[in-house]
C-alpha cells in the first residue's frame, strides 16, 4: 500500500509541476529546468564504450558461437553453479 500511496504522490506532484510550469515566462528559469532534466536524461542513460580489444573478444566469442551453438551452457545451469560458488 505504501508504494501505491507513493506512486499517487508522484502523479500528484507531476500535474503540479505541469500546471506550475505552464504559468512560467521567465527564460532563465526554463533553461534551468531543461538543462536539470537534460543532466537527467544523461545520468540515469547507461553509456557503455567498449575498447577495441573488448569488440575484438566479443566479435570472436560471436563467431565461436555460430561455429558450435551446442557448445554453451544454459542460463539456468550458469545461475546455479554460482549460487553453489558464492552463494547468491
């Protein structure tokens, strides 16, 4: 019930803020609240750039795999030989 009743906030909130920003006229504060949500926008995007060795090592993974698709493991059996390692 607690993240229902947080989750009503939040659309509460929202409609709010909209309501708020739709009466805002000053250029200076619209520049802050975009450059606040474009800063958002950029933390919470996961940017991940491989090295050109890590593409190398994925490439040939790749093409190991289409050359003997019976040779990996499945995922369940993975999961459980590391929960019998580390016990997750």
């Amino acid at each position: 019930m607690n993240v229902k009743k947080n989750i009503m906030d939040l659309q509460g909130d929202i409609k709010w803020i909209q309501n708020e920003l739709n009466d805002v006229k000053d250029p200076d504060f619209i520049a802050a609240i975009k450059n606040m949500l474009q800063y958002r926008r950029k933390v919470s995007e996961p940017s991940y750039e491989l090295t050109e060795e890590q593409k190398d090592i994925l490439d040939q993974r790749l093409e190991d795999h289409k050359a003997n698709p019976a040779s990996g493991r499945s995922w369940s059996a993975v999961k459980s030989d590391l929960r019998a390692k580390y016990g997750v």
